[in-house]
C-alpha cells in the first residue's frame, strides 16, 4: 500500500456521505410523503407548477437509464473488445435505441409535453449555441447564461 492508500478510510467516507444525502433517499416514509407531494401539489393547477405523473416519471427516468446502458455496453464492446458491427449487432443497438425512445415518450408523458415541442425546443436551444451552424467546440464550453 502507498501512503495515501494507508490514509484512505471508507467507513469514515460512507458517514460523510450519508451526511450529505437527503432525508426522502434513506427514509421511507419521507420518500412516500415526497412522493405524496409531488403528486398532490403538481397537478396542472397552475398554482405549483406542471402536472407530473409521478410514477410514470419514475419508470421513465430509471428505464432511460437502464436502456441507455444496453445501449452503452453494446457500444463499448465494438469499440474496446473487438465485437464486429454485423447485422445482428446493428440490429440489437436499433432495438435498444427503439426501448430508449420508448421509454422517452413516456417520460414527456409523465411531464406532461408534447414530444413535438421538446426536440423543437432543442433544435432552437443548438441553433442558439451555434450560431454559424456548424459544431465548434468553443461554444460547447463557453455558453450563454441559462443554456443548459
């Protein structure tokens, strides 16, 4: 072991986080009442916000994930194990962008947006943050306030 691998204690570091994590991420019933709140409180009203569908939200945000990392790992093995891109292959990524977009969907579902209005506010959002329509990676680091 090195000096600073020595210096590493990771039951310290498990306390620190859990100081750092929320209320509603450890606790239960704090996550069920979050999960109330939200549910109550964001209906559409116009007094709170959009309405959100909470659960819908949820599989959504996790089913992205999951997807996105079938999608990944597939990825990963052409580029770093040597897996050929054959027909199957290609078809196996088509089926996972297909699960992503799926799970998308839902997610605009959730929130309650038309799909339409999303990647029409994001092709504004980049033409924005490109103004001469091309890539250039200055704009990428260097972006207008509120451009996220």
């Amino acid at each position: 072991m090195t000096e600073s691998t020595k210096k590493i204690d990771l039951n310290r570091y498990s306390e620190f986080v859990e100081s750092l994590t929320s209320k509603a991420s450890g606790d239960l019933t704090t996550f069920m009442d979050r999960l109330d709140y939200i549910d109550a409180n964001y209906e559409g009203d116009g007094k709170h916000g959009p309405d959100v569908q909470v659960p819908l939200l949820i599989v959504s945000a996790m089913g992205l994930c999951g997807e996105a990392g079938e999608f990944s790992e597939i990825v990963k093995k052409v580029m770093f194990h040597g897996k050929d891109v054959t027909a199957e292959v290609h078809q196996h990524m088509c089926k996972e962008l297909g699960d992503i977009i799926w799970y998308w969907t839902n997610a605009c579902r959730a929130l309650d947006v038309d799909p339409n209005q999303i990647i029409a506010d994001n092709i504004v959002k980049l033409e924005n943050r490109h103004p001469d329509g091309k890539f250039d990676a200055w704009y990428m680091e260097n972006r207008y306030p509120n451009d996220v």
